[in-house]
C-alpha cells in the first residue's frame, strides 16, 4: 500500500493550460513547507516514449540521468523542484500496454483474458505507486496528460478512481484544471466549459477536491461560488490561475491563492511551517530587475515552436537571472541562412548558440553561424550537433580537409570528423537506442571548461548517436582547438573549445538539461556572461 499522500492532476477544455506548471507550483510550495516531494507524468499517446516523436509533435525530449527519453514536463519539474527525476517518472500508454503484454506473452496471467480493466488498469496502479516503494516521499503527485474526454485518458482516470477507491479519501486528492474564457463581445468570463468538463471528470467516476481555473481576467466572488455550487467544490477550494508574466510568478500565485494550504487540509496534515521561498523570491527579482540586456541567437531547424528548444529558453532565464541581465532570444532558422546573408542575419547579435537536432536539413546554415561566430569573435555555444558542426566548420576552413563532414549527414565523406559511434554500429531499433543519460567527464585543468566548472570532474546528460572522431584529434589540437573534456572510460570527446577566442565552446552533451533556478548551468552562466562582455566592448 501507498506511504505517501498521492495528488492527481487533471485537466479540461483544452491542452496546453499548465498542468505542468501547476503541478511544479504546487511541489515547490510543499517542498517549501518541509514535505519531500516527487511528481510524475502519465501520458496517454500509445508511442512508448516521446524519443522517437518529431519535436514538432511533442516538443523537446527530456533526458533524464538514467537515460530515459521523456515528457518535458519532466524538465519543469526539476526546474522547479531542483531534484532529478527518473525512468519512473514518467510512463505512456505505449510503455503500459508494452508491459502487460509481455506478461501475457511469459505466461504471468495464467491463460486468463488480458482486459483493460482490471490487467491495463492495474498496470498504471503499479507505476503510481513505484516512487512510494522507494519511502523518500511524503506526497507524489501525478499530472495526467491530455484532456478529461480524451478516449485515450479513460484507463488513465479509471486506474486514479480505483486508487481513490483503495487508499481512501483522506490519502489521495484531485485538482482539475479548467478553462474560464473570456468573451469580450460579452465582456465577462464563461463557466460553462468548466462545469462540462467536472460533468465528464464525473463521469468517470471522480468528483475534483480542487479545481484550478485558468483565466485571462481576475474571478469575482461571485463567480467562485457559482462554480463552487455547480461543480460539487468548496467556495474556498476554487482556485484562480492568472496569467502570469513567467511560469516562474506560478508558486507565488498559488500561494497567495492558498493551493497549498487546501491541500493539505484535505490530506490532513499537519501544516509543518510556512513555506520558505524567500531564495524563490531573490531570484524572481533579479529575473524583472535587470541592469542589462543582451541578445542571442538561437540557430535551429525546429524554431518555429519553441517547446522544442524548451530546456535551453529556460537556462537563458536562470543564467541572465545570476547575471541581472535580460536574455533576448533572436530565433533563427538554420535553412534561411547562407554565406551570401549571414552578417545581415547574425551581425547585430550578442553571442550565438547553434542548437542539438538530428538530420541534414539546415546542417549547412549551421555551419555558416558557426564559421561567423570563430571568424568574428562572438561568444559561441554549441550543443550536441551544434558541437559536432563547430568541428566540421573548423575541420573545413581550418584544417583545409576538403568535404569533411559527419556521417551522419553524408555517409561517403573522405574525412569523417564526427563518425557514428562504434557501439550504435549494429542497432536497427530507433526509440531508446541512442547514448542516453548522465556520464563522466574529465575536464582538463588550464582550459575555459575547468574555470567554468571550477572542478575536474562533472557529469552531464547525453543524447547522442555520433561522437568526435578521436583520430584527427592531434590535428585539431596542433591547429588550436582544444578537447577539454574527455570520457575517462571510452575517452569520448565531450567538450571542444578554441584557445585564440574568447569564448568559444562546443559539448557534446545536453547541459540545459540540468540547469535549475536554485542550481544555474554554469556553462550557461559563463556564456550570458560573455555576452554582456561582447555587448559593452562594441559599443
């Protein structure tokens, strides 16, 4: 049985509200108040991981340290929380089904009719309760992706009926988040889809505790009660969710709104002190109180939905937050840019980040923001493939090793400078096949990487296929760029930098991945800071 008090988050009326931000908020002000607390994603698209989604389906892939490709809502979570998550906080349809049927295939059920209810159902239980079996947590909450009338969902909130059933009405709790719109020909909000989406969530057998309300325009009391009578809630448990002018005003808010104190009021326990927030807070000024402002382009195939760069937005939020700086982002996409317009495009710019991505399409664009970057001195970052076009540009222009390339982009290249890693040489599958999850580096005392760093050994989030091909290291190195860190067990190349520039810097890893508001990546630090350098020095 469940040790912990289990929190089910919901939603209706359409995607996208912030279920995910509220579940983080909420966390936070738990966490805040002395509760350890873990939350986990349950979604209901029937691919078995998101590793193998266009991130024009889906967004980023989050990377977790033990190398499961999930949700990004994953990367909310740490963002906020600053505690790393793992392959068990996070489970699909896919990943559910892919489990049962395995049994069924081993035998495990005895011959009987495998069914949704009770084999699938019981299934999604059993993950629910896998971070309690670890007896680390006070509360779990659970954010259930999609919609409430979603078919997909309907296990889903079936397994979370049953649970509510077995543990009892004191250990578990339900928020459902909902839409109030606006309606200005009217000129007020609607409670209407709110109240049909508690109509379906009841259906299904579950009556919310809580109901959040997502709103454009503040809730009169009077409109609170009316929800509060027609969706079977508390007046005082109908919660307002403004917009907020960042996702990071969120805790607040709900603390102010009192979430966090009707939570545990309706899981009767004892409040252990007031939230302490106040390093939250510090950080949340430095955020609207910047004393500069630089602008970064940000090169990618994928910028017209920027969820897809979602982890690196947000280390530019934590890094220009320590720095007291405003963090522009210019989105630039890798195809539009040639030789003939790359100064029209990237002259005015204060640092140039060239983003991870897979495939050929925009790789050459890529390679011309990089050769801008080198030949004009502009503070440079490039992660994973943006690594790995920072070594076939200086590889090119350089080195004068015609037509080097990476395989993966051109497989009958005459200098493979970025080759397929031999352990990826014999896999066919796609969906979790790839370098995945947190490995050592040793970084090389002397180098920028170590200052930044300030120690010798770090470890860092990977997703990768294609590495550093170590046999024209010596040419790299004789010619002034730097392998300053390297995997101490299959000596992989992980970070590359340039000795006459004053910040140039590739990895080959993900540090967005790890970069918290209480915890900034450094390498992110480093390089906002490198950018308000580049940005006082040209004026």
């Amino acid at each position: 049985m469940a040790s912990a008090k289990h929190i089910f988050v919901t939603g209706g009326v359409t995607s996208s509200l912030g279920k995910g931000i509220i579940s983080s908020s909420l966390g936070k002000l738990l966490q805040a108040r002395g509760f350890s607390v873990a939350i986990q994603k349950f979604d209901p698209y029937i691919n078995i991981d998101p590793g193998t989604l266009n991130p024009y389906e889906h967004g980023e892939c989050y990377v977790t340290d033990d190398g499961a490709e999930t949700d990004l809502d994953l990367g909310h979570y740490e963002r906020f929380l600053n505690v790393p998550t793992s392959q068990a906080n996070n489970i699909t349809t896919g990943r559910i089904y892919f489990n049962v049927i395995t049994k069924e295939r081993e035998g495990a059920f005895l011959g009987k009719t495998v069914q949704v209810v009770p084999h699938i159902t019981d299934e999604i239980k059993r993950n629910c309760l896998l971070l309690d079996q670890t007896g680390k947590y006070d509360i779990v909450i659970t954010e259930i992706g999609g919609c409430v009338g979603d078919i997909e969902a309907l296990p889903f909130l079936e397994a979370v009926r049953q649970l509510r059933w077995e543990l009892g009405p004191t250990e578990t709790l339900v928020i459902h988040l909902t839409l109030l719109p606006y309606l200005n020909s009217a000129k007020e909000l609607k409670t209407k889809p709110t109240q049909h989406s508690v109509k379906q969530l009841s259906e299904a057998g579950i009556s919310p505790d809580i109901l959040v309300c997502r709103t454009e325009h503040h809730i009169p009391v009077d409109m609170r009660k009316k929800i509060a009578l027609f969706c079977n809630v508390n007046v005082n448990s109908v919660i307002e969710s403004i917009d907020a002018e960042t996702i990071y005003d969120v805790p607040l808010l709900m603390k102010k709104e009192k979430l966090d104190e009707r939570v545990l009021s309706k899981l009767k326990l004892a409040h252990k002190t007031e939230p302490n927030i106040e390093s939250w807070k510090e950080f949340l000024g430095k955020l609207k109180n910047p004393t500069s402002e630089v602008t970064v382009g940000l090169v990618g195939k994928y910028v017209e939905l920027p969820d897809a760069y979602k982890s690196i937005v947000e280390s530019f939020v934590h890094a220009g937050a320590v720095n007291e700086c405003k963090v522009k982002i210019e989105w630039i996409h890798s195809e539009k840019l040639s030789k003939e317009n790359v100064t029209q495009i990237l002259g005015n710019l204060d640092a140039i980040l060239v983003a991870p991505g897979f495939g050929e399409r925009g790789f050459e664009g890529k390679l011309d923001a990089v050769q801008f970057a080198r030949v004009n001195k502009i503070p440079f970052f490039g992660i994973c493939l943006g690594m790995q076009c920072a070594v076939v540009e200086f590889a090119r222009n350089v080195l004068g090793l015609k037509n080097a390339a990476s395989v993966e982009m051109n497989k009958d290249t005459p200098h493979p400078v970025i080759d397929l890693m031999e352990s990826q040489k014999d896999v066919t599958l796609k969906g979790g096949t790839m370098r995945l999850g947190a490995y050592a580096c040793d970084l090389q005392k002397g180098s920028k990487a170590y200052a930044i760093y300030g120690k010798a050994k770090i470890k860092e989030r990977h997703r990768h296929r294609y590495e550093f091909n170590s046999k024209y290291l010596a040419q790299f190195e004789k010619a002034g760029m730097m392998a300053s860190g390297i995997n101490p067990d299959t000596k992989l190349v992980e970070i590359i930098e340039l000795k006459d520039h004053p910040h140039f810097i590739g990895a080959q890893f993900h540090p967005e991945l790890k970069s918290t508001v209480l915890a900034p990546h450094p390498l992110f630090v480093d390089f906002v800071k490198a950018a308000i350098l580049y940005s006082k020095n040209r004026k």
